[in-house]
C-alpha cells in the first residue's frame, strides 16, 4: 500500500527523501484516533505540501505513520501480547509506534521465525516428534 500510494498516486508529489518524526508519530496518533477518516488523512498529505512549507521527509513520515497506525487501530491491541516479526527498517517503524502507543512487543528476527516455522510444518508433515 505504501509503495502504491508513495509511486503511484498524487501523493508521489509530495515524497521527498528523509524521515521526520514528528510527522510520523502524528500519523500513527492521528490513524489511531479515527482510521475511518484514513482516506481523507492521506490526501490531506498532499494539500499540506502544496499549502505549507514541510520538512524533508515530512509527506513520506507521515504516510508511513497513517498507514501503521490504520493498522494497528486495526489490530485491536487491547491488553494483548504482540509478536513482531521481521528486520531492517520496517521492523524499527513498527517498534516506534508499537512504543508510541505504550505496548511493548516480542521480538523476532524473521529469518529465525521462517526457519523455526519450516521445521514444525517439517515435523508435522512426517509425523516426527520434537
């Protein structure tokens, strides 16, 4: 989704390199607080950029950040343990909101967790114990 709107749509116009974050915790609280308005959010990025003088990175921060947040919302986290899986800087964005929002996630390289995963379907499929 964030490839398609980031290099696809008008919100291209309004991606500039960097990362401002200010802009991103914004849009995780703003996704948070009303994802029904996500659409609306979104488009707002580029009326913002034409509009205002914005930071370096602002319009892709912020994009990021709303479409985390839409998820997380999402989610439903109430009082749940939440697994993370994955590396690089994907993994950090989602940390950051994940922190923004007061929860604390469990951590896993996804590497490790394909191949720990791979050896259970392995165990089942030959019926072999653990």
């Amino acid at each position: 989704m964030f490839a398609l709107l980031s290099e696809q749509s008008v919100l291209k116009h309004s991606m500039t390199e960097g990362h401002d974050d200010a802009a991103f915790l914004a849009g995780v609280s703003e996704a948070m607080a009303a994802p029904e308005r996500l659409t609306a959010s979104l488009f707002s990025i580029r009326a913002e950029s034409l509009l205002r003088d914005v930071p370096d990175g602002a319009g892709r921060s912020r994009l990021s950040g709303l479409l985390i947040g839409a998820e997380l919302a999402a989610a439903g986290l109430d009082d749940q343990e939440v697994a993370l899986i994955g590396s690089g800087s994907m993994i950090d964005l989602y940390r950051h909101a994940l922190a923004a929002i007061d929860v604390v996630p469990i951590e896993q390289e996804s590497g490790i967790a394909a191949r720990a995963g791979l050896h259970q379907a392995y165990l089942v499929l030959t019926g072999e114990k653990t």
